[in-house]
C-alpha cells in the first residue's frame, strides 16, 4: 500500500490548493519620521510586485466537512466531504483477523476503500502504484502509521492517510487527505532536469543562498486544486538573511518556479513590551521621558506578550524581522525568562521593535497580501542620536533614533516606519521628495499606524487619529502629544505646503484614507487601500491615487462604495483640482550634489579617505550622507553640515573630522572636498544614502562599497 501527507483541521480538510506566493522585483521609495521642531528629510523606499505562481502546492484550506455521523463505518463517527468521502473516522473499531497493527491497518484501509475514496490505490495490481508505508511508529497507546500515495513510482506530494491503531488492535483513528491520480498516459514520470531545476530554484528563492548547502531535487507528483496531476521536482534551498529553509516546487518540463515556501521550524519566546506605548495603554497623558530612566508609571505598563517565528539563534532573529543591525549596544539574548527588560535597558527597545515588526507582517498577510515584506526586516533600534526614524529602501532597514522619547519605544511610530517598508514591497521608486507621491507615502505611514492601533487602550477610540502620542511628549506635549493627526480638515490644493514638505502635505492624505476607514471599517478599509496601492506609479499624484482606489473598489466590492469615495474625494479638491505642480527647487532648500568621484583610497589602518566633486544650491543649510560597509558589518557616517555666509561656504563635520571652507561662482559652490572617515563611523548619523556605488578592496577577505548622494 502508499500514501501522502498534508496539515490537518479539526473540523475541515486541507484541500490541495494554491499557494500563489510573490517573487518580488524590488526598487525605491521616501519616508522617515517628523516632529514639529525638526528640518526633516525624506528618505526613500521600493515596491514589490506580485507575480502570481501557478497554483499546484497544497495550503491549509478549509474543506466544509459534515458533522460527525455514525452508521457508515461500524463503531464508529465519520466526517464526510460534499462528494460524500469519508476524510476523518473516530472510533474503536476490530479488525478480525489481524495479527498486528500493520495487519490491522492494511485490512481496515482494504474493507473501507471505496467510502474513503482510495479504491484504486489499495487495489491496483501495478506495483509501481499505490499506497506505501511511509512511517511506522509505536507509543504509550498504540501504533501510529502514515501511508504515502506514489504513482509510477513517483510520490504523489503532500498527500497522505494517517491511521492510528490501539493495542488492542483495534483502528482508533484515520485521517484521510488523499486526492487520487487518476490514471493517465498523458502524464509524464521520467525526466533528467535535475540540475537545472535546482539552478531555477536557487534564482527564485529570497536572501541569500548558503553556498555549501547540500542541494537535491526530488522527481514527484502536485495534484492541483482542480485535481489535476503535474510532475514536478521539489527543490531545498537554504537561506542566510532570512535564515529559512525553501521548498520550491518546480514544473518538472518547462523548469517554471511554481512554488515555494518556507518551512524551517520556529521558535516562540516571552518578550516584555509597551502596547503600544505607555500613554496609549494607561490613557495618562502626563507621562514623560525623564531621559529614559524607569519610574513606576511606565513599569506599570509593560506587557508580557509572545514573540513569534523566532530562529534558533538566541537572538531576536527571525523570520520577518531581526535586530542584528544593533551594535552601539548589547544586543537581546534569551534567557530563561525570555527577552524580559525595564524601560530604561535599550535591549527593550529591541523587543518592541521585533515585536511589532513581525505583528504587522502578519496581519498584512492575513490581509491576503502573503507576497508583501515577504523577508525578515533588518532593525538597527539605536542607530541616530536624533529624534527622528526612516525606513532605508537601499538596505531594506529600519533605523531608529534615541532622541527625546527612543522612537522605537512607541509602536506608532515603529508601525509608520513599517508602512514605508509595505509600499516599499510594492511600489518601486516611489515617493519623490517634494511631490505628492512623497506626501501619499507619508500619509500612508502615518494612515497604517493608526488604522493598526485603533481602539487600544481605556480611551478606546477617542485617540485613534493621533500618531505619536508618546514619541512626542519630548516636543508637542498635550492631551495627548502627538506627531501628527489624521483627522484634519486640509484642502487641496489650497493647504499644500509651498515647500511641497511631505509630512505637511501628507496630513491631506491620510486625513481622506481616514474617512474612508471611518465608513468601511478596519480590514475593509485596509484591504481597500493597500490592494489600490499595486496600480501606482513613482510619481503617482494623489488624484492618480484616488481614481485607482475607486477602480479597485470596482474589482473587489462590485463598485458598492465608489459614490462614498468619490464624494471624499471630491469634496476637498482631488477628484475636482487640477493637481498642483511641485517646484523643481523649492526656495531655501539647498541641494548638494555629488557630480563626480576624484579619488579613493586607505589613510592609515582605521580610515578611508574620499574625495568627491560637489555643487551646492543657494542658503540655507544641509547633509550629506557617505556609507561604507565590510563583509562582516555595515558602517555609517554623517558626513557633513554645510551652511552658506555670503561668498563662503563652510562644510563640518559631525563629528569633527572635517572642516572646509569653499568659495561660491555663479551662485554655486564648486570645489573639491576630502572625507576622512573613522572605520567604526563613530558618531554615526544616517539621513539617507542612494546613488552613485564603488568598491575598494582593502584585503582579501575584505572589501568597502561607499555611495554619497544628493540629499532631498
């Protein structure tokens, strides 16, 4: 005899059934935090797009089952499916005749063959197809056999029966998953891609392939959620970044990625964290910082909760968020009480971070969207002394400042982070500074992160349009603090900032998205506005914005709301404007660019030193940012403030490694400048880095990449 296994419901069956998981094709985006006291730049993010694969791999699909009736197998209830098969029996039922557990099975499967839908496995005369014992094992209370379905001596994927036998020899249990490969000559068994399956697989995994990993492509059989056959090899590949073990199934004749999923085994662990930050979850708008020393209050609200999806690293490491980018302090290590912290301990602000980074995932693949932030999140919880946070679409990172309130002790703040990172997954290039797309992405941030915490804590809904409410105590203290609000009242194009500033103008945006959660509520709302994401361009307006969710409100709702979104829309001038040009220069923003590379090299053991060509717009004042990185961690520097006093500009350094003085021609600063770098980027102070990328090897085993950029 043979079989096949497959994840069981209680009440249900797990149907063979698509699992469209998204390759994704990444590019870039904008946003970072504002406060109202701060000159806040906006960084940049990407898009995922969604490629359907072919639905052949199994999910955990619910497959409605009757309720439990007897009569159909003696002395015993059975489940049964719409065509009448029987899925799940319970019972003790005898076998005569069996002299063990192996007999016993083997003969109950045989006499109940055509109620459980298996009558041309158990009874084929072929050998080569059939039901197979694919486990056996003994406990306390019996036996525990798993049969595995082959056909032409190819196993049938992820389709099993499960029986399980007392000592008494009699048949307790079955668990019946088996869709049968109706004979066909159509269906091929015999091919020699093996090589080139793995080579197609590897392309289509996330993170990076460990080299050395044993790779081997197993010839089988998918049945399809129409129960149609397809031979397929199944390929795992093993990943670094995330850490994840792939299983990748791939059309057997054209070598096509059908599938693939991750199914490494993860670990929970007790974490302790704010929900979502003290303000919020004691309704004390009072609270304060006191430079981020514990006091009664604030331990009063700290929360116990369980961190999911955890590797086996001891780190908060896992499968969709990790803090191994936290090196100015001790990272988070399990212990036997978990990742338990007070406030004032940094590595607690590791813990609400990875916290909350994995329980947004999660709900935005509930949301139906399993192809976005399909990755685990880098997170560095300490990495500017600002009061400030950016989402990075270069690196795929979350940064967070340890200014005034640690940001990333508010989870309002950690989720409009995360926002950026969602639109970075679908949207490539998206947000250009001083441009309503920028604005919509700000807007979207600060939308997510109040949409998601909606309702918590004794004030219930009363403070639902307020992002911040703790983050901000440190600059707008009030009842509550907030960053921003969403239930303004702005106009368009009347209330646009005329420095085109995207947090300022994406307060227009989320204040409409908010409206329309006010009449679809939660999921409908977010469903709604995350999906009508997919249409946007880079350069999307918020008019282009708009029409594309009242299209897919036509595609997912029948058009039922579309009067509702267009009187939104409408009545404050998108759908009615004509969208407002942004400037190319908005006055008083200076604009440093890097024209050129002059040179590159190694100063010392400890430094690296380059020089660079640059042009600086008139007034005012800006950075610019330098990266570098080595093969074992990443390295970063803020490289300059530059500031303009009549003929002269003057350049520093943060840190103090570097000053210069240039001269201004025809109302530009030229000139030459050189950055000495410190290897450790002491003092380090990211704003944003995209652009030009070199490399310089130093060593052997180590090589540098650096990349400065305008600033926008």
């Amino acid at each position: 005899m043979r079989y096949v296994h497959q994840p069981k419901l209680k009440t249900s069956r797990s149907l063979a059934f698509c699992v469209c998981i998204a390759l994704v094709l990444t590019g870039t985006m904008t946003g970072q935090k504002q406060n109202p006291q701060q000159d806040q730049k906006s960084g940049t993010a990407a898009k995922m797009k969604n490629v359907p694969l072919t639905p052949v791999d199994r999910d955990i699909v619910s497959e409605p089952l009757s309720e439990p009736r007897s009569g159909v197998i003696q002395k015993a209830t059975v489940q049964q499916n719409k065509d009448g098969q029987v899925r799940s029996v319970k019972g003790e039922v005898a076998v005569p005749g069996a002299g063990n557990a192996r007999e016993a099975a083997d003969k109950f499967l045989d006499q109940n063959a055509d109620k459980l839908g298996i009558a041309p496995l158990v009874r084929s005369r072929d050998d080569k197809t059939g039901l197979r014992v694919a486990n056996e094992l003994r406990s306390l209370t019996g036996t525990h056999l798993t049969y595995k379905q082959y056909y032409e001596d190819l196993p049938v994927f992820d389709e099993q029966i499960k029986v399980e036998v007392n000592k008494r020899l009699q048949v307790t249990s079955v668990t019946n998953d088996i869709q049968v490969v109706p004979e066909s000559r159509d269906l091929p068994v015999k091919y020699d891609n093996e090589a080139a399956a793995i080579k197609a697989a590897v392309a289509a995994v996330q993170g990076t392939v460990i080299p050395n990993a044993q790779r081997k492509a197993e010839l089988g059989i998918v049945m399809t959620s129409t129960k149609n056959p397809v031979t397929v090899y199944r390929v795992i590949v093993k990943t670094s970044q995330p850490a994840a073990e792939w299983q990748v199934t791939v059309n057997a004749k054209s070598l096509k990625v059908l599938s693939l999923r991750n199914i490494a085994q993860y670990e929970t662990a007790n974490g302790k964290i704010f929900l979502p930050n003290p303000v919020n979850s004691s309704g004390n708008s009072g609270l304060d910082d006191r430079n981020d020393a514990d006091y009664p209050q604030l331990t009063n609200e700290i929360r116990s909760v369980t961190l999911r999806d955890l590797d086996a690293s001891g780190t908060l490491t896992g499968t969709y968020a990790n803090t191994v980018l936290t090196s100015t302090v001790s990272r988070a290590k399990a212990s036997q009480a978990g990742y338990a912290y007070s406030r004032s301990d940094n590595r607690f602000d590791e813990v609400m971070a990875y916290y909350w980074v994995t329980e947004g995932t999660h709900y935005v693949h509930d949301l139906g969207f399993t192809g976005i932030v399909n990755r685990s999140l880098g997170i560095d919880v300490d990495g500017i002394p600002d009061d400030n946070s950016f989402y990075s679409p270069g690196d795929k990172q979350l940064t967070f400042g340890s200014g005034g309130v640690h940001d990333a002790q508010d989870a309002t703040i950690i989720m409009h982070e995360f926002g950026h990172a969602i639109l970075d997954s679908q949207v490539p290039g998206f947000g250009a500074p001083y441009s309503e797309a920028g604005a919509i992405s700000e807007g979207f941030g600060d939308y997510w992160s109040a949409s998601f915490f909606a309702g918590m804590g004794p004030k219930g809904h009363a403070w639902d349009a307020y992002v911040g409410t703790w983050d901000a105590v440190a600059y707008n203290p009030g009842a509550p603090a907030f960053l921003r609000r969403l239930d303004g009242q702005k106009t368009y194009p009347k209330d646009l900032d005329p420095q085109m500033e995207v947090h300022n103008n994406g307060e227009i945006w989320s204040s409409h998205l908010w409206e329309i959660r006010e009449q679809l509520g939660k999921k409908a709302a977010d469903q709604l506005i995350v999906e009508a994401q997919f249409k946007l361009t880079p350069n999307a307006t918020f008019k282009d914005n708009a029409e594309a969710i009242i299209k897919t409100d036509g595609e997912l709702n029948a058009g039922r709301n579309a009067a509702m979104l267009t009187k939104i829309f409408t009545r404050r001038g998108i759908l009615s404007t004509t969208p407002a040009t942004p400037p190319n220069n908005p006055p008083n923003t200076p604009v440093p660019v890097i024209t050129s590379l002059v040179d590159q090299k190694w100063s010392g053991k400890d430094g690296l030193d380059i020089a660079f060509k640059y042009q600086f717009a008139s007034g005012g004042k800006a950075t610019v940012a330098v990266y570098f990185s080595s093969t074992d961690k990443t390295y970063t520097d803020q490289a300059a403030t530059w500031s303009m006093n009549g003929s002269e500009v003057k350049i520093t350094v943060f840190n103090g490694l570097f000053v210069q003085t240039g001269t201004i021609q025809d109302n530009k600063i030229k000139g030459t400048s050189v950055l000495t770098l410190n290897k450790r980027g002491e003092g380090a102070n990211l704003r944003k880095v995209i652009a030009i990328k070199r490399s310089l090897a130093r060593a052997k085993s180590d090589s540098y990449d650096w990349s400065a950029s305008r600033l926008e």
